[in-house]
C-alpha cells in the first residue's frame, strides 16, 4: 500500500460518517511507521 | 475509505478499536462495526489477499451470499499461493452452501481444499464435509 496512491484519512468520526453516506466499507491501518 | 492513524500521532485511535500492535488493519462495515482484522506485516500478496478476504467477510455476514462467495474466489483466483486462499476457498463453499443449501457445494470444497492445500487447517476443517454428497 502506497501513500502515492491512498488518500488517508486521520479523522474516524468523520470517516464513520461519509461511510455511512455513501454505503462504504473502512479500511482502518495503524501504522508506527515514520510518515 | 482509508483512515490512518499514527502510533505518535494519533494514540487514541489505539485504544478506541483496541489495536495492539502494529501494523494493524481493520475492516469496518458502513455501520463502524469490525469485520476483519490483519495484525503484523505480510508480503504483498498475502496482505492484498487478506484484504479481499476481509471484503468478504463482510458480505457474508451481511448476508450477500452471492457477493461473498465472489470475493472469496476472487482471492483465490488473484492470490492462490497466498496464506488466506485455501480460508477464502473454505468460505466460498460455506457462501455457496447458505445461498443454495445444496451439500454438493461443501463437498466440492472439501475435494479441492484437500487437494490443493492439504497441509491446511482449512483442509482439515473442510475434510468433515467430505462424504456430504
């Protein structure tokens, strides 16, 4: 998985919501990797 | 929809969904509620291949017995040497069996699990279904 291609989102409340929107599985990736 | 959270940056993220260690994925329904979980690094091939195993878990147990049984064989067509696809071979017997009910869809996974991945716990767990027919 490259951050060339993923957008990442850091906020899960408004995650959770946009897919609850638009009917969308989350991926959620935690990471200690340095950004 | 890809949301990061950082061991430095975000350590609340950790503990709201109890990730203990990294690298961790989750897989989230639209309703937040987990469906899969990968813990530790895998190669390429086995990460995407879980990945897609995660997506149908999900459908699955949305009970979209078609559309998981078309994810799960899609790992196992992409990925057929990785870890999860004798687990996404298993699965895909068990979507067809729930969607048809027919005993035939269990002993034919039995047969090619058993074949194709004899050292497997998942030809184990299959082999139960072996005279099913």
């Amino acid at each position: 998985m490259s951050d060339r291609t993923v957008q990442w989102l850091t906020d899960a409340d408004q995650a959770l919501a946009e897919a609850r929107r638009v009917h969308k599985p989350l991926l959620l990736d935690f990471s200690a990797a340095p950004s | 929809m890809p949301v990061r959270f950082h061991v430095k940056q975000n350590p609340e993220g950790f503990a709201r969904f109890k990730a203990r260690w990294t690298p961790t994925q989750l897989v989230l329904d639209e309703q937040g509620e987990e469906k899969h979980r990968i813990e530790g690094f895998l190669p390429k091939d086995d990460f995407l291949a879980q990945l897609e195993l995660g997506l149908g878990r999900l459908e699955f147990e949305r009970g979209d017995f078609d559309a998981a049984a078309r994810e799960f064989d899609d790992v196992v067509v992409r990925h057929p040497g990785a870890t999860s696809a004798p687990e996404a071979r298993y699965w895909a017997g068990v979507s067809r069996y729930k969607r048809s009910n027919d005993p035939n869809a269990l002993k034919d996974t039995a047969e090619e699990v058993t074949r194709r991945w004899p050292d497997s716990e998942w030809a184990r767990k299959a082999s139960v279904w072996s005279g099913s027919r």
